[in-house]
C-alpha cells in the first residue's frame, strides 16, 4: 500500500503559523509572526508554480 506524504513545506508553513498562533512569550511573539508570514507567502509562491490539485491547501492559506 502506498502512503501519500505532504510535501515538506506544507507541513512547515502549517507548524510556523501554530507556533506564532500559540507563543506565550511577548518577546518572542514579533518574530515567530515575522517567520509565519514569511512562510506563508514562501508557500504561497510556490503553489503558484507547481502544477497539480492544491485547492485544499490554497483555500487554507487564503483563509489566513
């Protein structure tokens, strides 16, 4: 049986938003939301070239 894995940066962005979303350290909180947001549009480009059926993935970083 083959198992289908997300792509590395999917998965990043994903965990990139959760630690901003859910940092408890002001000092930190500027620059987790500074890393979320560039991971964000990092896969946002990057959706833009790769061909293939991403809408669930695109509607979610839409929604952000």
């Amino acid at each position: 049986m083959q198992t289908i894995s997300r792509p590395a940066n999917t998965q990043r962005w994903r965990d990139v938003y959760a630690a901003a979303l859910f940092e408890s350290d002001n000092a930190k909180l500027a620059e987790r939301i500074a890393d979320a947001e560039g991971a964000l549009l990092l896969r946002a480009q990057e959706l833009s070239h790769v061909a293939g059926d991403h809408i669930e993935e695109e509607e979610a970083l839409d929604s952000l």
